[in-house]
C-alpha cells in the first residue's frame, strides 16, 4: 500500500484557524481510500492551549468490483 498525505494549517493573528489533513491510500487489492479531515477553529488560550470549534470528517473507499467478485469465486 502507498499512503500520500496532504496536511495544512492556517492561523490568524486573531485567533482563528483552520487545519485540513488529506491522505490517499493505494491498496494492493487495486481498491482506493480517500481520507479527509478539516476544522475551523478558535484558539481560547495559548498556555495551556485551548481550542474550540467545528470539525468535517469523511471517508470513501473505491471498491474494484470485478476483482472482489474474483475473490469471492476462488474461495467458494
């Protein structure tokens, strides 16, 4: 499997920011993940560091069909 990341955080002499996280992954078994995570944030306080706000996650995965199925044959 081959993994590729992607990562980026921007802040704001406000306190604002945003940090986003992509990862891509190859599988062996010709099938793609797709990994995605982001957030908008407030920074409340900077010692301790404290942080609040909202968060995306998603996940997909590409399934190759015609070899799961080949899969499945050769186990039956």
């Amino acid at each position: 499997m081959n993994h590729y990341f992607l990562n980026n955080n921007l802040s704001s002499t406000m306190g604002l920011g945003w940090y986003t996280q992509y990862m891509y992954t190859n599988q062996t078994d010709d099938n793609d993940r797709h990994l995605l995570f982001t957030s908008l944030y407030y920074n409340i306080k900077h010692t301790p560091v404290i942080k609040a706000g909202y968060f995306f996650n998603t996940y997909l995965l590409k399934i190759n069909i015609r070899h799961s199925i080949l899969a499945l044959n050769d186990l039956m």
